[in-house]
C-alpha cells in the first residue's frame, strides 16, 4: 500500500503545518477510494500569518526592479518545466484531466511566468505635456500592495500563474489560497517558486475550506486587491466582502456558451469544434460550449455528425492514453451534472445519447458521466440557461442567423462565443452583436492565448480583463506625477 503524503501550507517562506492540526483528504476522482494525499484544513489563525508574512514582505519586494522580480519567475518557470510530467500526472490525479491535457495546462503554465517575467522590463507609464511650460508630467505605475488569489480546481496551475505571475512582477505579494480538490498540484507549483529562492513572505501558500480561508481573505483589513475565479454565487460573496471594505477586486465566474452553426458552415470542422468545446477536459472549463445553435437548413445533417462522432468517445482513467473523456472532478460536480440531466428530461428536451455513468466494471469507483447531447432543447430550459460545467451538449435550433445570434444572446452570461460560417458579413455581424468577451469564428469557445486579454461580459465577470498585458490595470494602480524645479 504506497504511503499517503501529508502537505502542509507555505508560510514566510517555510513550510508550516495548520496551527489547529486540522487535516482533509484529496482524492481521485477515477477512484474515489484512493488518497492523492493529506492536506491542510486551515483556518483564520493561519490566514493571519500568512498575511503578516505577505505585508512584512511588501517593502524589499517592490523595491526590487522589473527585471529584478522577472528574475524570479523566469527561474520557476524552468523548475515548473522540469517538473512537468510530475506535476501533469498529479492535477490528473486529482482532478480527472487526461494526462496530456494536464501537462499541457503545465506547459502554458510555464509560458505564462516567462511571459510575465519579460513584462518587467516594460514600460509603466507615460510623458504627459503639462500645461505650465516649467513642468515635467508623467505617469507610473504602483503595486496595489497585497493580493489575496483565490483560485478554482478545473485549471488548477494555468489560472494560478495567470494571477500569481503578473501580481509578483507588478510589485505585490500575494496569499494564495487554491481549490482544496487540487491542493497536492498547488504545493507542487508552490515548490518551484520555492525553489527559484523567491525571498520568504512574497508569495504564501494556505490550503483550506471556501468560507475560512477564502472569504477570510477577502475580508482580511491586511488585502488590498482580491483576484477570484470561480462560481457565480461565491463571487458575488467575494465581491461584496472586498467592496465593503474598499479593497480592489475582480472576478472571473460562470459561462453558458454557444456555438452557433450557419447554413454555409463546414459541418464536420464545427461538429468537431462542438466536441473539443464542449467535452474536453469533461466539459469543465468557464469556456466550454454548452448551446449548439444550428440554423435550421442544416440542422438534420449536423446533428447527426455530431450524435456519431461524440459514439466514439473514449470515458475512462485520465492516466490512461486511450482515454479522450475523464471523470468530474469530484462527486459534487458528479452529482449536479446528473441533476441537469435529469432536469432536462423532465422539462422536455429529448436525450439523443448518453448521460448515464459508463458501464464498464473498472470504472465503477470513478465520477464517471458518458458525453450527453440533448435535442429540443427551449431557450428556457435549465440545461439550456444554467452552467452545468459537464460533458452536456443542448442542441437548439434558429430559423436564421439573426435569430441564432439572439438565442446566443438569451443568457445571463457573456464569457466566450463562437461561429461557424464561410460569410465575412456574417461573421462581422457575429463580432458586433454578440454579447461575450471572447468572440471567436470557426474555432471552438474554449482556448485561451495567454498574450491577450482574458475575461466576460454580464454575469460572467466583474468587467475587469486578465493575462497578457491587460493584467496590469488590476494589479497596479496609475500615479500622475507633476514636478517643478
Ligand atoms: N471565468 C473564468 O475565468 C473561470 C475559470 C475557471 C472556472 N470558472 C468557474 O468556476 C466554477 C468552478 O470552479 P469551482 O467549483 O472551484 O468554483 P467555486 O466558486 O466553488 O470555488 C472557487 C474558489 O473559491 C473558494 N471558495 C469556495 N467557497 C467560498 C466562499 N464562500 N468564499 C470565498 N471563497 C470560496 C474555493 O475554495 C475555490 O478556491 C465554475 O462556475 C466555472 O465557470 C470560471
Ligand atoms: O476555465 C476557464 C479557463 C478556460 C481556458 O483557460 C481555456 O479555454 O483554455
């Protein structure tokens, strides 16, 4: 029986048990009998110090130079890159991604902090000409001080590093507090800054439950800037704590995304974009299609690629190399997508295929849920307004474009967007009238490039814009300087 590892949280630079001894477990969610390890439980008293560590930190840290800080991120890139089938195979462990996908979520991980690490040598600021000749105006840019990231499990290093990465080389130091389903991944990623000698206090690891440790933080009178990615109902929660007090926020939540095929699309590339979008990483990304819009001259024939190319999918261990689909990532999420499914059902949508969990023996242990597409799907079903972050499908069906881009539209959400069309008219009208902050044509919902803005519209965000150089707006704040001899 190979031995569980106990993890502890990263704190001023050491590596500290929780100070009540509190302990959970991870677990794998392709068999829920086995352990990934024994991680922390935290609470408010470990928060705390973490905090102290991170505000004792603040001086020396922003002292350092851009390239100073890059520095740093550019050796725990390497570190990360060289503990990437490591780090690959254990976010599949616990959180069911196959393994390719896994270490290519790790391999953008290290992009990321090297493509943050060369962002400290960018300029910060402008020469503005004052009015009064006598004058020297300009702006610069400065920390927020320090940032409290609270993180989500289904991209458990990319959306860390997108937040960590440019909240480090901006100047602040940050308390980190991780989805406790991927808490073994965390320490992993917290080791390689560990050992790229990132000075004691800069970046602090807590692991521990939601209402502790991450409303904690956004609570906490020692954070001033809160990044969240997550649920709606928990980033409304957030937002509010850190409003109340005046602290800097910005959330990332929910998604309920389309992909909208027109009468002139390739349907075998949008059938297969529907597929990746919607099934890979087992539907669970904010970015994952969810509405299949097909205008109704070719509807017939698209559903029917769709229905026997998604037949063919593969369900079964993430570790295992023929499998294309994994499980949910615990039984929670097991248990809301079969509750959408059978909300479906019950509201009238018609199950084309799967939905059930598989049939095979060995993998009866496992959340496992087979690739569902419903048809007759109304505007106004739950599967159909909700985010049910699965491997579900709902086909809808528009008499035209203008009437697709609407159903598109008919959400509370505004994440990513897609269209399959040949027409230039028809796809600039697509960039114009729908509602979402990734607007994509002939390519899948899901995909984010790490160089460009990341972020919603509506209920899907707080309206501020994450990665590439958009980062610096939440992680700094402008001063306009005017001087005289
Ligand atoms: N828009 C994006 O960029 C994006 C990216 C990934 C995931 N998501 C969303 O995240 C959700 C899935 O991730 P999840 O299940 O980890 O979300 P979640 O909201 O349950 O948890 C997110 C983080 O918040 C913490 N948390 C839980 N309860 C809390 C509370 N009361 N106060 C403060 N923190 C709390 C969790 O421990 C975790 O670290 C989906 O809705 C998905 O759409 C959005
Ligand atoms: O889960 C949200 C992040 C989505 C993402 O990174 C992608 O679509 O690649």
């Amino acid at each position: 029986m190979e031995s569980i590892n106990n993890y502890s949280n990263y704190i001023g630079g050491a590596w500290l048990p929780p100070q009540r001894g509190q302990m959970t477990i991870s677990v794998n969610p392709a068999n829920r009998n086995e352990v990934v390890g024994n991680i922390p439980l935290s609470t408010r008293d470990d928060l705390d110090k973490a905090v102290t560590a991170a505000n004792d930190a603040r001086a020396a840290w922003r002292k350092l130079s851009g390239a100073g800080r890059g520095a740093f991120l550019y050796k725990a890139a390497d570190i990360l890159e060289r503990r990437l089938d490591e780090v690959g195979r254990t976010m599949t462990r616990e959180m069911g991604k196959t393994l390719a996908e896994a270490k290519g979520e790790t391999a953008r991980g290290v992009a990321i902090l090297r493509y943050y690490a060369g962002e400290g040598m960018r300029k910060i600021g402008d020469v503005i000409p004052a009015s009064d000749a006598d004058a020297f105006m300009f702006t610069t840019r400065v920390p927020l001080g320090v940032v409290g990231a609270i993180t989500p499990w289904n991209f458990p290093v990319a959306i860390p590093l997108w937040k960590i990465a440019p909240a480090l080389i901006y100047g602040n130091t940050v308390v980190w507090k991780p989805a406790s389903e991927t808490a073994v991944t965390s320490v992993l990623v917290m080791e390689c800054f560990h050992e790229a000698g990132l000075p004691e206090g800069v970046l602090n690891l807590v692991i521990g439950g939601g209402k502790e440790i991450g409303q904690g933080l956004a609570e906490h009178p020692g954070v001033q800037g809160i990044t969240f990615t997550g649920s709606n109902a928990v980033g409304k929660s957030v937002g509010q704590a850190a409003f109340a007090r005046g602290a800097k926020y910005q959330l990332e939540m929910g998604g309920k995304n389309p992909i909208i095929v027109a009468a002139d699309a390739d349907l075998d590339l949008a059938a297969d974009a529907a597929i990746s979008g919607g099934f890979k990483s087992t539907g669970q990304k904010c970015t994952a299609t969810s509405r299949v819009i097909v205008v109704k001259d070719v509807y017939e024939a698209f559903r029917d690629k769709l229905v026997e190319k998604t037949a063919s999918i593969r369900v079964g261990n993430g570790l295992s190399e023929t499998t294309w689909l994994g499980p949910c990532a615990n039984e929670k999420q097991y248990e809301t997508v079969l509750g959408y499914i059978r909300s479906g059902k019950e509201e009238g949508a018609k199950l084309l295929l799967g939905g059930t969990p598989p049939e095979e023996e060995e993998l009866r242990d496992g959340f496992y849920i087979t690739p569902a597409i419903f048809e007759d799907v109304d505007s106004r079903m739950a599967i159909a307004q909700e985010e049910i972050f699965g491997p579900v499908l709902s086909l809808m069906k528009a008499a035209d474009l203008p009437e697709a881009i609407r159903l598109a539209n008919d959400v509370q959400f505004g994440l990513s967007a897609s269209l399959y069309t040949k027409d230039i008219a028809s796809a600039l009208a697509f960039v114009q009238e729908m509602d979402a902050g990734l607007v994509r044509i002939n390519a899948e919902t899901a995909g984010v490039e790490l160089q460009a803005p990341f972020g919603g519209m509506k209920d899907s965000s707080s309206h501020s814009r994450e990665q590439g150089q958009a980062a610096i707006e939440f992680f700094t704040s402008i001063k306009t300087v005017f001087m005289k001899p």
